[in-house]
C-alpha cells in the first residue's frame, strides 16, 4: 500500500542495494502487484457500475503481467527460484491427484451402491 506519509519512502538510498537486498525488494515488489490485484478486483466486485468494474478489472489483468515480470526475473536472479517454485507446484499436483481419484473412487462406489 502507498506510503506517502513516510517521506523517505520514494527517496532513493545514498547507496546501491546488495544483492541480497534487489532480491527482497523485488519479493516486496511482487507482494505490491498481489495486493493491488486484490484491491482492483474487490473494488470491481462492489461497484454495480459496468464500465467500472471492466477498467477496475482491466487494470488487474495488468498488474497480473507485472507478478509475471518481477517472477521472471526472480526466476533469472535466482539459480534456485524456478525449481523451489516448480516443487511446490508438483505437491499441489499430486494433492489434487489425490483428491480427484479419491473422489473417483467415491462416485465409483456411489454409483455401485445406487445399482443395486
């Protein structure tokens, strides 16, 4: 969220930012878009007003692109950025494997029991 009470918040530091410091900034970055993403579309969700709600949207459909270029370039930074992230998305896979043959064999045997 903006922090235009905080005077130094634009200002840039009487240094270069290390490594280890890009690397959280852009994380904040990222954090930034994610939670201008929420704000848009709250606010287009409560509007009855169409042609606001679209532009509302719209303009979350962008800040999407930007998650999508500060990742990347995380993904870039990061020798290890793109593998964590791919590990944590097979789990999601397999509990969703899980969670589909589970319900699968659940309608399966719905459906056995209503046969007889």
């Amino acid at each position: 969220m903006p922090e235009f009470v905080n005077p130094f918040s634009g200002m840039t530091p009487d240094r270069k930012l290390t490594f280890n410091e890009l690397i959280r900034a852009l994380r904040l970055n990222l954090a930034a878009e994610e939670e201008a993403i929420h704000l848009y579309m709250a606010h287009a969700d409560a509007t009855d007003n169409e042609l606001a709600a679209a532009v509302l949207r719209d303009i979350a459909d962008e800040e999407r692109e930007h998650v999508g270029e500060f990742q990347r370039l995380l993904n870039i930074l990061l020798d290890d950025e793109e593998q964590l992230l791919a590990d944590g998305a097979a789990e999601v896979d397999e509990l969703a494997e899980e969670l589909k043959s589970g319900a699968s064999e659940a309608k399966k045997s719905d459906d056995e029991d209503s046969d007889r």
